[in-house]
C-alpha cells in the first residue's frame, strides 16, 4: 500500500456513489435497515506473515482469532452474531487436516454466540495462506451503536482488556515457543471479548457510540473522535490496572512504566470496546477513562493537574 490504510480507504469512498439508506464505509459494520430489525455485515483479512505467523500460531488459533476479530465489529455496533462466511485461499504447505483445526479453532469461538459458518469460498493460493472471513448480525432498527454520535460530555469506558494482546506478541515474536499458557500470549492468540457484560451494559445505561480497539485504544478512540467532531480528554490517573495486567507488571520490574503506557494506550488488537455514554457507570471490569469535549478531534492527555496534547497513532516501541 502506498499511502497508509485510513486514506486509501478514504479515496476509494470519495469514488463510489454513496450508499444511500445504508450505513456504508466507515464504522465497524456496514448497516441494512430492515423492518424490526436492521442487518449488520463486517469483513476482515487475515493475511499470513501480516497477521500471524504459523511458527507461533496454531491452525486452531487462526480459526479462534478469526471469528473473534469479526464477531468483535458486530459487538462493537451492540449487535447480536447471526452468521459467518469463511473463504481461504490455501498454499500446497498447508493440509486438509491444517484447515479442520482451524475450523475446530473458529467453531470453538464462534460456539458461545450460537452461531455457525454458513458459508464461504475455498481456493488454492501460490504463495501464502490468506483467510476472510465475514459476519452477519442483526440489532434493532436505528438502535446500532456509530463511531459519529459521541457527544460532548458523555464519558469515555472501556470495556474488556489493554495492552496484553500486544504484549503477548512481544513475548511470541521474541520467543516463538513461549508458553503458550502465558496469559497475555493467550491474550493475543485467543482475544476474550465480554458479550454477556456488554448486553448487561447496554441494556441498563444509554450508549452514544463504540468501537473495538483493533489499532489501539488511542487509535480507535480517535476514530470516534474524527467521525463525532468532537475532542477527548484521557484521565492518566484513573485506575488503568482495572482493565490491563501491564501497570501490575510493570511495578515488578519486568517491564517499565513507559513501555507499559505504550503497551496499554497503543498496543492494537485487544478486541476491547470503547463506548461513550453520558451516563456514570460503575461495574467491574469497565474503565471510566476520560470525557468527550469539544473541539477538533485530538486527545488531549490530565495527568498530575497538568494537560497535553497525545499522539494518538498507534506506534508501539519496545
Ligand atoms: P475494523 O478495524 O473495524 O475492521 P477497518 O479499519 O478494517 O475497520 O475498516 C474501516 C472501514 O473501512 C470499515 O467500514 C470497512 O468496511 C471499510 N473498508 C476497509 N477496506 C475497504 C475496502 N477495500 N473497500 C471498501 N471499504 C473498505
Ligand atoms: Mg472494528
């Protein structure tokens, strides 16, 4: 890719015709109004030596990522999972019986939502393995959950974990056969995502908007931000350590504080939710990290009475 992923998506928009009633490019899913309910559709790549490598990654952890990745963007727009569509394009180094363990992978994540593959495309591939998979859910009409409604004054949550999926891919890229019970390298094998609590969230408190950290939490916050028109303030004081293990290990010395920042703020797929809501939510396992303010799209960093600008892309350095 020439240009950076966001504005060769941005130009491929500018030159299709709009999508009419549809919510098309731009958000987590794209969105079919229906009558009670509206349609849901996401697609996600999974390209070998982009994605994941096979020398740490087993055919069954292919499989799980792959559904959890794309379930994760129907979550994201207070979905339900209705289906999935599986094609693979498969190189001669990879067997039939390689392809059933990534399907025992899948249909084991895909299993809690009550769901199955429905379909897909099966092809030969000369070089690399590459997997797509897509997936249908459905939500009450008007009631998906955008990146563009976030309001001034709604608090920014997170939902789920951050940082550990990246930091489990630091352990694997420096050690391809680390323990593969090693809680953050379960973290980036086999991201968990919360759909129970999630329910539990939506259907007591108002929800403005949600995405799913794939680029980072700073990342995808930003992309709410560039989608609402609106600007954030991130609370560095508040306590991170309820949704990330990294401030913990940190503290033994293992890491450091800096690199677990990064880790936690920029590290990408954790498959984490972050929602706004005007509301004041307090349940274990969702962080209140900071506010929806207006202005340009930026993040603005409080930390020790003290405010500053943060860069928001989604570089991690070791
Ligand atoms: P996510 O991380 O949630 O999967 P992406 O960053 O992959 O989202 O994509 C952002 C938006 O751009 C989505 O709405 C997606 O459908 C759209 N998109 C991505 N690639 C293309 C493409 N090649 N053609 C049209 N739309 C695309
Ligand atoms: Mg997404």
């Amino acid at each position: 890719m020439g240009k950076g992923e966001f504005e060769l998506i941005a130009a491929i928009r500018e030159r299709l015709p709009p999508a009419g009633d549809n919510i098309g490019i731009g958000d987590d899913c794209a969105v079919i109004p229906g009558i009670e309910y509206d349609t849901l559709i996401t697609t996600d790549i999974l390209a070998e030596k982009v994605h994941f490598l096979l020398s740490y990654y087993t055919m069954y952890d292919v499989g799980y990522k792959a559904c959890a990745v794309n379930a994760s963007d129907i979550l994201a727009m207070g979905g339900e999972v209705t289906g999935f569509f599986v094609s693979i394009a498969i190189p001669k180094q990879v067997s039939d019986s390689d392809i059933l363990e990534f399907y025992r992978g899948f249909s084991e994540c895909a299993g809690p939502f009550g769901v199955t593959v429905l379909g897909g495309d099966t092809t030969a591939s000369k070089s690399d393995l590459f997997i797509s998979v897509t997936a249908t859910g459905r939500v009450k009409h008007g009631h998906a959950l955008l990146r563009s409604t976030a309001h001034a004054g709604d608090i920014i949550y997170v939902l789920g974990r951050l940082g550990e999926s990246a930091y489990g891919l630091k352990l694997l890229s420096e050690d391809h056969a680390h323990d593969r019970k090693d809680p953050f390298v379960t973290a980036h094998l086999r991201p968990p995502l919360y759909p129970e609590l999630w329910q539990k969230i939506r259907s007591r408190y108002t929800i403005t908007s949600a995405i799913d950290v794939s680029d980072g939490f700073l990342g995808d916050l930003f992309h709410i931000l560039e989608m609402s028109g609106t600007s954030a303030e991130i609370n560095a004081d508040v306590s991170w350590s309820a949704v990330s293990s990294l401030p913990a290990l940190a503290q033994t010395g293992k890491i450091t504080s800096e690199t677990a920042r990064e880790l936690l703020w920029r590290g990408g797929e954790d498959y984490a939710l972050v929602f706004t809501s005007p509301e004041t939510i307090s349940e274990s396992g969702i962080l209140a990290a900071g506010r929806i303010v207006n202005g340009r799209p930026r993040i603005m960093l409080r930390e020790n009475g003290d405010i500053r600008e943060l860069d928001h892309r989604g570089y991690v350095h070791f």
